[in-house]
C-alpha cells in the first residue's frame, strides 16, 4: 500500500484502486462463471455468476460514490460529502437483496418442475472452486484498506465479495451433490445462496439507514467520550453530548461545564484542548463542536432577555448618577449567571487611596442602588 501524508487523498486512492481491481476481476468471474454453469448446467453456478455481476456494478458504484464522498465542503454542502458514501453503501444493501429475490425465485420455481432441474458438469466444479479462491483473496485485500482508511464503503464491498466466496462454496457442494444423485441440491444450493446474500444487504442497508438517520455512537462508547472530555483541565462537568455517524466517521458535540469567572481565552483554550483530545484518542470521531458552559443549564435555565453591554451600561450610568465615585470606574466585567448579570467594576488604584477604608461603603452604595433593577444581581469593586 502506498503512504499518504493527506487521509482524504489517501480515502480517494483507496477507494478508486479497490474499485477497479475488483470490477476487473468480477467481470472475468462473472463471465467465466456464467458461461461455465450454461454449459455445464448448473444453475446455482449462473446465479453465482449473476451475483458477481452485481458485485462489478456494485464496484462501480463504489468508485463513483467514492470520488464524490471524498470532495471537500463546498457552498451547498457546508460539513463535506461524506454521506454519498453512506447513500452508496444503502444502494449496494438494496441491490443485494434485489438479487437474492431473484436468485431465489428461479430456484423455487425449478425445485417445483423436477423436468427442469439442471445435472451440472465436471466443468462447473473448477469454476467454482477457482471463484472461492479468488473472491475470498479479493475480500481479505479490500478489507485491509477499508480498515487502513477507516470506510464503511470499501468494508461493505469486502463483504460484498466474501458473500460471492461463501456463496461460491455452497455452490461447490451443491454441484457436488447432484452430481452424486442428489438432483434437487443445485436447486437448493441456489437458494442458500440467495439467503446469505439477502442477509448480508440487510445488514449494510440497515447500517446506512441508521447513519442517515443520525444514529449515535454506542453506550459503551459514550462513555468512553465522555471520560475523555472530563480528563481534560478546567472542565468540571458535561451535558447535552451528542453524537452522530456518518461514512465511518463520528461528529461530535457537547456542552462543557467550566468555572463561570474564567475569561473568554481560557474558556476557548478548554475548548480546543476538548477537541484535540477526543480527536487524537477516538479514532472514529473527526468533527468536534464545544459550548462553553459558565453553569449548568439543566439547572438554571440561560439567562436569555437580560440586557446586553450597551444597553446594561447604559441602566448602571442612570442608576449610579447620584454616586460621583462611580465616574471613576475604568472597566466593568459581566457575568450572565442564575438568570440575572453580576457586575465587576474594575477603579484605578489612585480611587482606593482616596477612598481609604470607605471601599466597602461604596460597593455597598453601588450595590444599594441596584437593588431594584431585577436584571442585576450583584456588585463587586476592584483596585489596580
């Protein structure tokens, strides 16, 4: 495998040279097979044939879905196209059992009209056995880089490929067995066939269908999120995570509890060193959103309708007229907590030397003159 420094670019490789290979091959096994089980009559080996047809359409779906999965964001799709994947991978689970249906009908109606049961030839056994050794070395292969680039869409097409081995096997025994007198086992090989292949586009369509929509992670991963938030310093509490799957990947977001007096930058640092640490240590997770919480909203419910700076400035300027000292404020600070706003008033050191050991006469002024204005709860004075 080839080492790429960009994953998407990495992603794109994989899927194009998986998609090729595999049409490659699918074609000449579903060529091969078809032909071989016509004239070898057997009928379970043409049904394997047409289900190797599929996988060569269902190569080409990967290849085209895959090319536009790996697109970046762009105006109309503002978090990327990695759900093409996820379409593509629902398409391929509905074509497999699109195939397993008629697989099966044919070979119910056959086991019904004992005239048309096929007796298949020598033939069919080495087509058979030369489709389980090259589609399941095809499984393993595509496998390792759905593996290497984390996508559910080349992990579907490696199961794609391992239902025509396994089928491929029964149809082994099935040839085997008519070929020894047992004349309705092709018939039901055929239809074992169509089974595991039903099973298996349950499976990834069930899967797609979750994702689409917006299945989370697992419990037990979750709560394996959620240790790897609370590791990170400053956080002292989350709530409201959530979690939704898409081509293989996780987005993330969740509200972080951190202490209401920290500043702006240092409830922004907590937050980046969020997402940095469940990126490096959640292999799955790619996208990461983080609220800054100053309380904890089930709780106290946020402080929504209270006044803004301007606005706040504006009422404490109407409200603390009759104080003179106030004028000399330099900076005030705000804090929207338990449904009302905390007010630091920052005064340079000059003011405390000429208030002297009055400080605290004057936040009880200040305080005093608030206490009818319901949008503010309390006052705090500094010096410096």
């Amino acid at each position: 495998m080839r080492t790429f420094n960009d994953p998407a670019a990495e992603r794109r490789h994989a899927v194009t040279h998986t998609a090729i290979v595999g049409a490659a091959i699918n074609l000449v096994l579903s060529v091969v097979k078809i032909i071989a089980g016509v004239y070898g009559h057997s009928q379970a080996l043409v049904a394997d044939g047409i289900h190797s047809l599929s996988d060569l359409l269902s190569d080409l779906l990967v290849l085209l879905a895959g090319r536009r999965a790996s697109q970046g964001p762009d105006h109309d799709h503002p978090y990327g196209h990695a759900r093409y994947e996820t379409v593509a991978t629902l398409v391929l689970g509905l074509l497999l059992i699109a195939v397993a249906v008629g697989i099966a009908w044919d070979s119910i109606e056959r086991l019904f009209q004992p005239a048309a049961l096929l007796k298949p030839e020598p033939l069919t056994l080495l087509a058979a056995l030369g489709s389980i050794l090259v589609k399941e070395w095809l499984y393993w292969w595509t496998l390792g880089y759905a593996k290497r680039v984390k996508s559910d869409l080349l992990r579907a097409n490696a199961w794609h490929h391992r239902t025509d081995a396994v089928s491929s096997v029964v149809v082994l025994v099935g040839i085997a067995g008519t070929m020894a007198g047992l004349a309705y086992l092709d018939a039901i090989a055929a239809v074992a066939v169509a089974l595991m292949i039903a099973k298996i586009g349950w499976e990834l369509g069930w899967e797609a269908i979750n994702e689409l929509v917006d299945t989370g992670l697992e419990s037990e991963r979750l709560s394996t999120v959620k240790e790897t938030i609370r590791s990170v310093g400053g956080v002292r509490d989350i709530h409201m995570l959530r979690t939704r799957r898409y081509a293989g990947q996780v987005s993330a977001d969740v509200h972080v509890l951190v202490d209401p007096f920290v500043s702006v930058s240092e409830g922004h640092m907590i937050s980046l060193l969020v997402e940095h640490r469940l990126k490096r240590e959640i292999d799955e997770i790619t996208d990461v959103t983080v609220h800054i919480d100053p309380e904890d909203d089930d709780r106290f419910p946020p402080p929504v309708g209270l006044p803004l700076r301007a606005e706040a400035m504006a009422r404490l300027a109407s409200l603390w007229s009759a104080i003179p000292e106030a004028n000399e404020r330099q900076r005030m600070v705000f804090h929207y907590l338990r449904g009302g706003i905390d007010i630091e008033v920052h005064f340079p050191l000059a003011a405390c030397r000429r208030q002297g050991a009055d400080t605290g006469d004057l936040q009880a002024r200040l305080a005093a003159a608030i206490k009818d204005e319901p949008a503010f709860r309390d006052v705090r004075i500094f010096f410096g």
